[in-house]
C-alpha cells in the first residue's frame, strides 16, 4: 500500500501543489486547504480510474473517499482486491 500511497502523493504534488508539499500531511483535508476544487475531484477520479483500473461511480465521489490522502487509501483498500494496492 505504500507504493500506492506514494504515487498518490506524487499525483497531488505535481498537479495540485506544483511540486512543493512542505505543509501538506497525508491526513489533511484537499477541500479545506483548498489543494483541490471541484474540478481537482474529477482529475483526481480520473486518475485512480487510469492507475488501478476501477470504475468510481457517482455515489463514491464523497469527502470520506476523496478529501485526503488516508481517505483515499482507505477507498482503495475497500474497493481493490489487497493484492493490487
């Protein structure tokens, strides 16, 4: 899980923090930092939809899912087989 982790953490840094992260912890929240809007989200859908190959339906698009980088690991571990992440 920490490969999965850390190619998350790559995608929010190059993408949504132009490649600096010194304040950003993996529990903080994207939404509250203002990391990521609503249009981020659909980036971010997108980009776990190409890197693990899942189909993220409208009703998962939640903050308990997506807000944080724990959030999203926790979503992965739910809805991947243990041996993918």
């Amino acid at each position: 899980m920490q490969d999965s982790r850390n190619k998350i953490r790559d995608f929010v840094r190059e993408n949504f923090l132009f490649g600096g992260d010194d304040e950003y912890r993996d529990g903080d929240s994207f939404l509250e930092m203002g990391v990521v809007d609503s249009t981020g989200v659909l980036e971010l859908v997108a980009f776990l939809e190409d890197q693990w190959g899942l189909t993220i339906d409208d009703s998962e698009l939640v903050p308990e899912n997506l807000d944080s980088v724990d959030n999203l690991i926790g979503f992965l571990e739910r809805k991947l087989p243990a041996t993918v992440c």
